[in-house]
C-alpha cells in the first residue's frame, strides 16, 4: 500500500495491470546492486509508447 501511496497517489483500473507489473519488478530487483544499470538498458531498449495511446479510451 506505501508503494501505491507514495508512488502513485490514486490507480485506474486502466492501468492496473502497469502498476503490478512495475511494482512485481521493483519487488524482484530490490537487491540487485545494478540495479540503476539494469533500469537504464531497460529503458533504452523498450520501444516508445505515445501519449495518445496510453490515454485512448480502453
């Protein structure tokens, strides 16, 4: 729930599945050492996703 709060501040049932998949993520590399080296090439290699999709009606 802190994650949620602090993170987010409300959810969308749009979105839910987003915000599981991100905090299943955060909850596995928790102990990772590289884990600001694992974000950035995460980030580099996943594709773009444009503002009018992510806020087009489901």
């Amino acid at each position: 729930m802190r994650g949620i709060i602090g993170t987010w501040h409300r959810l969308s049932a749009k979105h839910l599945p987003a915000y599981l998949d991100e905090m299943t993520w955060r909850f596995n590399n928790r102990q990772n050492p590289f884990l600001f080296r694992d974000t950035m090439l995460k980030l580099i290699a996943s594709s773009n996703l444009e503002y009018k999709q992510l806020t087009q009606a489901a």
